[in-house]
C-alpha cells in the first residue's frame, strides 16, 4: 500500500459502524460498542495510529492476536446431554 495512502476519521467512523454489534470483546476487553460510544476524540486517534501503521509500514505484533472460546455442543442420544440429570 502506498504510504500516501489517507486515512481519516470518516473512514474510522464508517468502518465502525459496519461492524456486527453482537461480537464477543477481543483481548483487551474491548468490544465494538465501547468504539460505537466512545467520544469522538477515540475515532480521532484511530485514524492517527493507523496513518502512523502506514507510514512506518509496521503493524504492532499484537494487532494479530485474537481470543478463540471453544464451544461444546451436545450431541442426540449421548448420554451426558440428558435433561434430567441421572
């Protein structure tokens, strides 16, 4: 990407608001309505770090990382999936 590439905060905002409300918060606690009503000054600073991503072409190693919950679902006829508990 070129590093003239401009990232503003209509970008940010709009990004935000594209995104599905409904997901789980990463790993720094944050989930996607904390962005959605966070002040304005949150969206401003956004678009600062990633222009700054841009410019110096280096995304921090934690911006990979992720949190995966897995979920165990039960299964018909096992045994350990009866309703009443003996």
């Amino acid at each position: 990407m070129s590093k003239d590439f401009h990232i503003d905060v209509e970008m940010i905002d709009r990004c935000i608001n594209k995104l599905k409300r409904s997901k789980a918060a990463g790993m720094d606690g944050l989930n996607v309505k904390h962005l959605m009503f966070a002040h304005r000054i949150i969206v401003q600073q956004l678009a600062q770090l990633f222009q700054i991503i841009i410019h110096v072409a280096v995304v921090p190693t934690n911006f990979g990382c992720g949190v995966i919950i897995p979920l165990i679902k039960k299964r018909d006829g096992d045994a350990s999936s009866s309703d009443t508990g003996d």
